[in-house]
C-alpha cells in the first residue's frame, strides 16, 4: 500500500487545512485530503488499514479517511466526537493491534479506542496538559 506513486518511504504533514504526503525517493507529492475549514493539528497513517488520521483543534475531533493509492474517492469519517471539556491533540496508531491513541489536552487524559473509534478507554489520567504522544511498537512501550 503506497500514498503516492512510487514505492518509498512518505512522509505525511499538514498545513492545518490539508494534509499531504509526500514521497522521499522522488518529487512526487500529493494532497491526500484537503479544504478542511479547521485545524488539522496531527496526523498519522494505519499501515494495514490504509486510513489517515487526524486530529482537528477547532471541532475537537478525530478523523479518518482511507487514503490508498487505488481509492482517491472514500469520505472523511468522524470517529471521535466532539466532548464536553475535552479536546483530543496528539495522535498515535497501533496498526499491529488495532488501537488509536490520543491526548486529551484540556481534560488531562491518555486514551485509546479500536481504530474505529469505538471502546474508548483512559489510560491515564490527571495529566497536567498532555499534547503529544507517539508509541514504540517493537518494545510496546507508549511514548508521552
């Protein structure tokens, strides 16, 4: 599964309107999805499923969208909603066993949730402000 043309490393960012990926053997660029009138503030890609995410600071969101070359045309899906006090952040996928991460800036928390969104679980709470997460997979170690 490749984002862009070509077959190598990507790398994927975010102007806080559109999200791109953009191939680091080659020239080749893309805007994977765009025209979103908020902030798209991180972003990650489900290896096996083939679905950027993000999180969105001005809906207090995340989103997905299946993103492989041969399917320019799914929707944006919302899969965590919008919560009273809390604002999700910093994203990170567990692909291997199905889990997204995020960081709940405002309510102090860590969660998790499938990668659908559904059982949404705290895996720490009284943070005093979490904003980035990123996760070590070969160790299975969570990084904050």
């Amino acid at each position: 599964m490749t984002l862009v043309s070509g077959n190598g490393p990507q790398l994927l960012f975010s102007n806080g309107t559109h999200v791109f990926s953009k191939d680091l053997d080659s020239a080749n660029s893309r805007v994977l999805v765009g025209t979103m009138d908020s902030s798209v503030t991180y972003v990650d890609y489900d290896l096996i499923g083939g679905y950027i995410y993000w999180s969105d600071f001005d809906t207090n969101t995340i989103s997905r969208k299946r993103c492989m070359s041969d399917d320019d045309n799914s929707d944006k899906e919302v899969i965590i909603k919008k919560q009273t006090n809390s604002i999700p952040w910093g994203i990170a996928l567990d692909s291997q066993n199905g889990h997204l991460y995020w960081t709940d800036g405002i309510g102090g928390h860590i969660r998790r949730s499938d990668l659908n969104g559904s059982n949404v679980v705290d895996i720490l709470d009284s943070l005093q402000t979490p904003i980035a997460i990123a996760i070590d997979i070969s160790n299975r170690v969570k990084m904050l």
